[in-house]
C-alpha cells in the first residue's frame, strides 16, 4: 500500500487523494501536521512540498509529488509499488 504524506489545507494533496480514489488505488495518508516523526522523515529525506508518496518498501514512488504522480497510469503506479 502506497503512503501519502499530506498537510492540512493542500490542494495538491486534496487532488491528489481524488486521483488515487478514482483510480481505485489503495493508499494511506500521513498527515505530518499531526505526527511529527512523518515531519522528521519527510524533511530528512530532503522534500519541501507535500504531497509525497512512498511505496511500502520505504522507497520514492514518484519524483515531483502530485506533479509526478498525475504523469503516472495506475499500471505504472501499481507496478512501482509492487516492485
């Protein structure tokens, strides 16, 4: 299962869990205003925009957060995350 790393009050995060919904592709959201480690992570691994997704692996699905995510069918997705 994909991890969605989200704020409150994002837009791209808001379009981005309406793409993954319509795409029927089963994610978990972090919001990393109300855990901290997710903040500690997500800024270790040197991002600066929300939203970010991970595969369950721990590594990068995308570069480039809803950006990258929306150039990706959910083959692609769903492979990546398979991996």
């Amino acid at each position: 299962m994909i991890t969605m790393y989200t704020k409150n009050n994002c837009g791209y995060c808001a379009r981005a869990k309406h793409l993954l919904d319509a795409r029927d592709i089963d994610y978990k959201e972090v919001n990393v205003e109300d855990d901290l480690d997710a903040k500690d992570f997500i800024v270790s691994k040197g991002h600066r925009t929300l939203p970010q997704f991970y595969t369950s692996s721990g590594e990068l699905l995308v570069e480039g957060g809803y950006e990258g995510l929306v150039k990706m069918s959910k083959e692609e997705i769903l492979e990546k995350e398979n991996a």
